[in-house]
C-alpha cells in the first residue's frame, strides 16, 4: 500500500473569474493553452447515459432524473504536466438524496484500451484510477487521504462551481476547489494520466473550463447517434490553423526529416553551430510550441539548445546561432537566461544547456502579449511583455543537443501508440480455478491428504482472501465460494478432522485454517454466512463452547483460539435474518452467554456484538454488560475509526458494525448508562463529524438509542454536539439529514439546555396542529386523480422527521412469523389502503412481512384497479400487457436462468424508493409554486416463505440501509396472490437546478 499524505500548502494562487457561472478562466492565468493544445472530452469512449455538447467540452447525463450512473468520461488526450484539468458544474439537481455528486480524479487507463466503461469510475476494474469522492481521495475505491473539502456538502448546498486537478513538475497532484487551491496528493503520478470525471448522481452537466478554448477544435471523425445534433448546434467561429511543423528554411547543418516534424544537426561532432529552425507558420495567441529533446551528445556541454520567438517582418536572415549576431528581433532562452535581441530580460531558474533526451522545451506567446518558456510542462512565467502579434517559434539545435522533434498534438497521438494491456480477467480465472480445485480436494475424505488440504486452502482460499482488501471484491470471492458449494464442503471436511481426532497436530492446523475460512469468507458475504447457517457447523460452534465454558480457555492458547473463532462466527451468521430461526433452535444464546462478561475482553466483545443481533425484547437482561466490556468495545471502534484506510480494527471490526451492535446493545438501559459514563458520546460526535456518511448515520443512530430521561442531559451537554448536529442537517445524504433531525428533535435545544435547572422536567414542545410536508404530499396525490374508495384514512401517516418523533416510533420493526426485520419510510408520507377480505382471512398483518414495492406514478392506479402486484408479461385490466422497466432485465438481455417473471420488493423504502424502481418524476405544487422531485411507492405484506432474499441489484457500492445488507436488501416472488397492499407511499424533495 503506497503512504500518501495530503499536504496543505495554502499557496495563494492568482486566479480570477469572469463570472460565477458561464466563462470560467483558466485558474494558472499565464497559460491560457497546453503543450498539446486543447483537450475536450474523450468522444469516442464514454458511458453510454453520456450525451455532449459544444464540441465536445460539455458532458450531459442523459435522462438524469432516472439514471444516475453511467457518466464516466475522460479527456481526450492525457494531462501535460502543470496543466489543469478544470470542470465547471452547470447543472444539479438539488433536494436530492442521492448519496453523491460529481467526481474528479486522472486515471493510468487508457481510455481507448477499455474493454467496457464502467458505471461509476470506482468500478474500474484496471489501471490506478485516483477520484475525489466526497471528502476522500480514493485510489480504486479505497481511501488514499481525507480532503479538506466534501465536496458532496458542497454539491449538495449548491457551493461547488468548479473542480479541477493538475499534475505538477515534481509528480505530484494539485486539488483545486472553485477556483481555489485546497491542496497537493503527496505521491508520484505517472506522466501518463488522463482526466476523468464521474457526472453521478446529484449532478447532471459539466463543461471543461480549462485549458480555455482560443479557437474550436476541429473533430476529425463523424459525430454519431445522440451527439450528432449537439455538434451540429455548435459550430466553428473561424476555420483552425494548419498543423504547425518545421519550416523548410533552417540552417545550414540542418537535416530535414520528410514530414518536417525532426530536425538533426548534421556533423554535430564538429560544428555546434547553424542548427537554426523555424515553425512552419506564426504561432496562435496562446498557442504553445513544444518540441521533444530527442539526441544529445556530451561533447558540447557548456552549450546546448536554444528556444525562442522571432519577428521575421525585417528581412530576416537565418542567424548561425541564438541570440542573433544581427539586428533580428528575437526573444530567445539562451542557458539559464532569456534575452531580448542580445539584452538580457530575465534569469530562469533551469539552464537549457543541460537538457536530457526526452525532454520537453516550449514557448508560447500569450494573449496578453508577454512570452512564456516551459520545460517539461513547467510554465516559468512571462519572460518579456510586448510581443507583436505575429511572431514564428525559432530552435537552435545547438552544442550538445543535435536532433529534436515536434512534440505538438497530432504527433503525439501517433507515437503514444502502446500496446493492449493484460487481460484483466486472467488473473480473476486463475484465482477461480484454484478456488475450484480446492472445493474439488476437500470432496476426498482422505487421512493421507489433510497436509495437501491444508496446504491448498492456506494459498488458494485463505492467502487469496488476505491479499485482497476491497470488500467489494472479497463479497465476490465469497459468493463465488457459496455457489461451489464451498460451504457444504468446508463444513463435511470439518466434520471429517474432527473424526480423525484434532490431537494430532497437523490435523488440528488444517482444522484451524478451515475454520479461519468460514470466519473470513462469513465476514464479507452475507451468502456464504447464510451457507453455513445451512450446515452443521452452528451446531459444533454451540456443543464447544458448551464445552469450555467451565474450562480453562482463558490461559490454554489453543481453546482460546477455538472459542474466539466460534463467537465471531456466530455474530457473522446472527447478521443473516434467515439464520435466526436455527439460531433460536440450537439455543445458541445460552451457549454465548458464559462469555459476556469474559476476563478477556476481547471475547466479552465477540459475545455481546453477537447477542446482540439475536436477542428478543423480552431478552435484554441477556446483553446487559460491565462497565470495562463497554468500555472495551468503544475502545474497538476508536481504534476502528482511527484507521483510516480501512476503517476497521485489528480484530476485524468496521466502524459501521460496532456502531450498530452499541445500537442494539443500548435496548439494555445498564449499557446506556455506561456508554454515556465511559464517554462513549464524545467518540460518536467525533464519527459524526469526521466519518463517512454511512458512520454518520450510524453514530447519530447509536446515539439516539442512547438517549433515555436518564442520560438525555449528560449528552445534551456534550461539547460541539449540537453544532455538528447542525451541519449535518445540511448533509447532501438525506439518510444523514434525517438521523440529525430524529436526534435534535429527541435533545432539548441547546439555548433551553443552558437555563434548564438538573430537576426541572425535559420541555416539551408544543402539539402541532398540522405537517406543512403532508399538506404539499396531500396536493400531490389529488394529481393522480385516485378514486378515495381505495383508501381507508384512518391510518394515514406521515414519516417526516417531526411527525416520526412526535409519535416516539422507532426506526425498524419486526414483523411476521417467523418475525423479520423492516424500517420505516422515512421521509415518506403514507396513504393508508383499504384491505382486501383475504387480509383478515389470513392473518396477514400479524403473521406475514412488511415490504415495499417502488414503482411509478401513472402505474398506480392500473395497480388498485387490478388489486395486486402485477408481474412482467402479465395481462392488466383493460388489456394492457406489463412490460419491464427500462434497464432491467428482459427476456432478451438477462443472465442464464434469470426468471423476469417476478415481483421485486424490499424491506427498505431506501432500495424500493431508488430511481430504478420508485421512478421519479417532476412536480409543481400551486401553493408553494415550488418544483419537486415525486416518488410513489406501495407498501405490502408478503407472505414468508413465498420469496428469495437477494442482493441488491442497482450497482450500489456503499451500504444502502444500515439494517440490512446489500446482500439481502432484495426480495423476490414469483408466487401470484403472496402480495397484499395496504398502503400508498408518496415522498417529495426540493428540487432546484442550478
Ligand atoms: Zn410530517
């Protein structure tokens, strides 16, 4: 892993607006174009929900309100050094709660060379791809450095205008934040970077500011398909200039090659003279004329190369070398020094007479007539002023240096052909296929291959694993195990060394490794954990530590290690809901318990994070733990917070999970108390502050469960927590804003707090009459023109922050026999359905699970109409034939076995209520002459057992409800009639364009 620190150097940098939204200028005013002319955006590869316009330089996402991926793109050539690649944002959508905007970074991908572009660009599978993503500089999706400025908080209150990053001479990379330099990523980029921007989510259009345009980019190749009427809306102001190269006029030692792009200076062993070229035409105001070092020799080397411009009006004569022996008008870089005819103007801080082949060595007139030199990128500054307009690039290839080359853009694109990169599936294969191999081992039951097992599992499963941090990719390792049936053998094998007896020590090290696996493999994927729940392995895990409960196991290592092992298994398999009902049966909570409160504390932890995901209400006594426990556990996620690559502790916890076991564990009031005591608030304002959004809303979730009459003073008092409070209601993550709101409106203000006396009572605010949030949903839903007869308004509800807390609810429920999990629609206004005569028939709101079914607005009424959910194909009332959603799977375009034939739904509003699904459309309310973003959802009860828990299926990367994992957020049914509705959903944000 490369170290890399965020180096704030709060340079002042001369940048100047032209105005705060069109016309961005260049930040580096003095270099108004790059070596190799102006770049756009790359028009050929782009994701596919990409249109531009404007030649090029502005990239829209299409359909923005229903795609909010699929907007990568990159510059069309890669980035010079010390030249800035600067985005400008010209439109948002605001009020939303996508959990994103824009992102900036360079890439070593080469566009052309990508097999497929990915859906957000921290799903690039190859190369090193470096994004500013929210407050984090990521290197392939994992944090590299925390950034100054979150830049989703500033998307999201509409302060970011502009984002740029730079190269600079030494490697390193410049960050720029409207306009403004924030900092530099400490590390050496490779030379060959191309700018990418991700337009996701929040953000819908973006233009490249820099480097400014003088004149249009002629584009070659024919626009095609979508982008054709953008190019045609835009064209040329003036035709471009011919592409520039050598002139034929130079000096006498010169050799020309044909194209007239190398000049060499023939007997450079004896003559270091009359090396003398010139551009082929005047340069362009801004226009910057570079060419490459490419031959030297030392014979020379107190002299070497010259670069200059030259006014050819007086009868000019091609001088032997720079400065000019007669009344020429040069201004040339001789050395270490810039002249003006043969005075000195200016002392630069490189001498030319050191160039190295593969150098780079510019001029540039600019538009403000003064002369700039550049070495390898790096701009020295104005050099002279009172240039005239028409001025030619003059060379002298001098002294040691003896053959150079056109490095201009045209030029450059032919040479950097390179060849195609590895096959980055290869190594994917490999792994799988050694991964095979393994599962086919553990399948022979032999005495004489334990040490080959062994042997095989370490380097094919557990090192394969080790190796690899990004949980994405240790999910897939663990589903790719599962549908090996990796779990069933696994778990045979074990039974297999247990009957072989475990006290033979190489048994015993394969039986160890093995378990090691199911451990590791259960961590990440959901699937694999919901495996093993199917295997015997519960069993053996709850007769050990049965076992050692009464042994030694806190001095004998090997027990140790053996109970250790068993109770994090058993907290990786209590997260899966599906395994609860084997969990009840093998009274896996008596087994745990004897270690709650264990000496070591390590262990108390294990214990108390795994009980907690399993005990009932009337089961809270069984968690309630010491006071050293919790302070063990807060200790673990200080220690998990303060890693700030991977979040997570060295005994394996991510921030997010021991916020939502301290969650669960303050249903005991014992542990409330002693979180607060132990300072446990202090370490939830810092995440609150600090943290990912996810941590965010876990730390305000934990903390809120925290709050009872008896603590709610002692953490009201805690110092900076209103004030972060505050900013996170501002949070472009709604998730985020919602949980601030739920746990303000739970704290007396802190004016109150101050005055309030230790005994007087918690105020309480004044009953409202109304919910302003329900009048504007109650407008929305008289546009759908739905007959009320549907409707039973008794209990209508709604879900705003105010009208939650008011009611004192709770943020999930269970429901259903066997019970299961769901979370309330926050955010979302409920309009109560009448249920049909089968609810009653069946039972169905007390035995069957709550879901939530997203769908679109001008589907709703065809639904009440028919009843019930309807399937893809499905003939609805009136004749109309149910298609499938654009983007989602058909017939046509789906994986092997893949049955459409299904109705999706979630126990989370925040999976259900997503652009796929709840499709949001635009909406204006009369009243508040507002515009909005409207959603509609329905909410259901499905019958147990009629469904098959999934992984989410929209390219989430991140958590999408803390409650739930990614891996089990999506319920599906093929069986018609397992539905019931009993509410419709209605949720409206803001909505402003900037
Ligand atoms: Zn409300």
């Amino acid at each position: 892993m490369l170290i890399f620190e965020l180096n704030l150097r709060f340079r002042k940098i001369d940048h100047s607006y032209s105005g705060p939204t069109v016309g961005p200028t260049p930040i580096t005013s003095p270099r108004p174009a790059s070596a190799a002319g102006a770049f756009t955006f790359h028009s050929k590869v782009h994701g596919s929900a990409v249109k531009f316009l404007n030649n090029y330089r502005t990239a829209a996402r299409e359909d923005p309100l229903n795609n909010d991926k699929n907007a990568v793109v990159f510059t069309s050539r890669p980035l010079e050094t010390e030249e800035l690649f600067e985005i400008h944002i010209d439109k948002r959508i605001k009020g939303s709660d996508k959990p994103g905007s824009v992102e900036i970074g360079v890439t070593t991908v080469n566009p052309q060379e990508l097999s497929s572009v990915p859906a957000t660009m921290t799903d690039c599978k190859v190369g090193q791809t470096w994004m500013y993503s929210g407050a984090e500089m990521l290197l392939n999706s994992l944090k590299v450095a925390n950034m100054p400025k979150d830049i989703y908080e500033l998307q999201s209150t509409g302060k970011l205008s502009k984002l740029g990053v730079k190269r600079d001479a030494q490697g390193r990379l410049d960050i720029f934040v409207n306009g403004e330099y924030i900092g530099t990523i400490n590390d050496r980029f490779p030379t060959t970077i191309y700018g990418v921007v991700d337009i996701y989510m929040q953000t819908v259009q973006v233009s490249i500011t820099s480097p400014k345009v003088e004149a249009p980019i002629e584009k070659e190749e024919e626009p095609s398909g979508q982008t054709q009427e953008a190019a045609k809306s835009t064209s040329p102001t003036s035709p471009p200039p011919p592409p520039i190269t050598f002139r034929k006029t130079c000096g006498k030692n010169v050799e020309m090659s044909s194209d007239q792009k190398t000049a060499t200076r023939r007997n450079y062993m004896t003559d270091c003279d009359n090396g003398i070229v010139l551009s082929s035409r005047p340069l362009q105001s801004g226009e910057m004329f570079e060419i490459r070092v490419d031959k030297t020799i030392s014979k020379w080397d107190h002299e070497g190369l010259k670069i200059g411009l030259v006014d050819l009006h007086s009868g000019f004569e091609i001088p032997r070398t720079l400065p000019g022996q007669i009344a020429e008008v040069t201004w040339s870089w001789v050395g270490d020094e810039v002249f003006h005819d043969r005075r000195v103007e200016k002392k630069l801080n490189m001498n030319l007479n050191r160039v190295k082949n593969g150098d780079r060595v510019g001029v540039m007139r600019a538009s403000d007539n003064t002369v700039h030199f550049f070495y390898n990128g790096q701009d020295f500054g104005a050099a002279a002023d009172r240039i005239p307009e028409k001025v030619f690039a003059i060379v002298d290839v001098h002294g040691c240096t003896f053959e150079v080359s056109l490095n201009m853009p045209d030029t450059e694109m032919e040479t950097k052909q390179t060849a195609p990169g590895p096959n980055p599936n290869s190594e994917v294969n490999t792994a799988l296929m050694k991964m095979k191999q393994t599962v086919e081992l553990l399948k022979i039951k032999n005495e004489a291959s334990i040490k080959k097992v062994k042997q095989m599992a370490q380097e094919n499963l557990l090192e394969l694993y080790r190796s690899h941090q990004d949980p994405l990719l240790r999910k897939a390792m663990g589903e790719k195990f599962t549908e090996m049936q990796g779990a069933t053998h696994i778990v045979d094998y074990i039974k297999f060394l247990r009957e072989c007896g475990l006290e033979v020590d190489y048994i015993q090290e394969c039986y160890s490794t093995l378990r090691k696996i199911c451990v590791w493999y259960s961590d990440d994927s959901l699937k694999f954990a919901r495996a093993l729940g199917e295997t015997d392995l519960l069993a053996i895990m709850v007769s050990e530590l049965q076992k050692y409960k009464n042994k030694s196991y806190e001095t004998d290592e090997k027990l140790l290690d053996v109970v250790k092992t068993n109770l994090i298994l058993l907290h990786n398999c209590a997260k899966v809901t599906e395994n609860r009902g084997v969990i009840r049966r093998l009274q896996v909570i008596d087994a745990i318990l004897p270690y709650r409160n264990s000496k070591i504390k390590e262990l108390s932890t294990h214990a108390l994070m795994a009980l907690s995901y399993m005990v009932a209400i009337d089961e809270h006594h069984y968690i309630q733990a010491d006071e050293n426990s919790i302070a063990f556990i807060l200790q673990i996620l200080e220690e998990a917070f303060n890693n700030k690559t991977t979040h997570m502790s060295e005994t394996g916890y991510h921030v997010d999970e021991v916020l939502v076991g301290l969650a669960n564990l303050a249903k005991n009031k014992g542990n409330r108390i002693n979180v607060v005591k132990k300072q446990g608030v202090n370490t939830f304002v810092k995440i609150m502050k600090l943290g990912r959004p996810s941590e965010q809303e876990c730390a305000a979730m934990a903390l809120l469960e925290m709050v009872d009459d008896t603590t709610v003073q002692h953490i009201a008092a805690t110092p900076g927590l209103h004030g972060v409070l505050a900013t996170m209601k501002n949070s472009p993550v709604e998730a985020v804003r919602q949980a601030s709101e739920r746990l303000l409106l739970k704290l007396p203000s802190q004016d109150s707090f101050v005055q309030m006396m230790p005994d007087m009572p918690k105020p309480t605010a004044p009953k409202r009459r109304k919910c302003d949030y329900k009048e504007i949903c109650n407008a929305y839903m008289k546009t759908l023109n739905l007959n009320d007869a549907f409707f039973d308004h008794e209990f209508d509800r709604c879900y705003c922050s105010v009208c939650h807390t008011d009611r004192g609810d709770d943020l999930y429920y269970t429901r259903g026999d066997p019970p299961k999990d769901y979370g309330i629609p926050a955010g979302w206004c409920r309009y109560a359905l009448s249920l049909p005569a089968k609810a009653k028939a069946m039972n169905v709101l007390e035995a069957w699970h709550r879901a939530y079914h997203g769908t679109r607005s001008t589907a709703v009424a065809k639904i009440l109409q028919v009843g019930e959910l309807l399937m893809p194909g499905d003939t609805a009332l009136g004749g109309e034939k149910i298609s499938v959603c654009k983007g989602h799977f058909t017939e046509e375009r789906k994986p092997e076995g893949f049955n459409i034939k299904k109705i999706f739904v979630s126990p989370s509003i925040r999976y259900a209520g997503h652009n796929a699904y709840a499709m949001p459309h635009k909406y204006k309310d009369a009243t508040t002459e507002k515009n909005y973003v409207a959603r509609v959802a329905f909410q259901i009860c499905i019958r147990p057992d009629s469904y098959v828990v999934g992984d989410q299926t929209i390219g989430a990367l991140s958590q999408i409800d803390p409650k739930f994992d990614n891996q089990e957020i999506e319920w599906a049914t093929e069986e018609r009639g397992s539905t019931v509705l009993y509410g419709l959903l209605v949720k409206l944000e803001e909505e402003v364009s900037a």
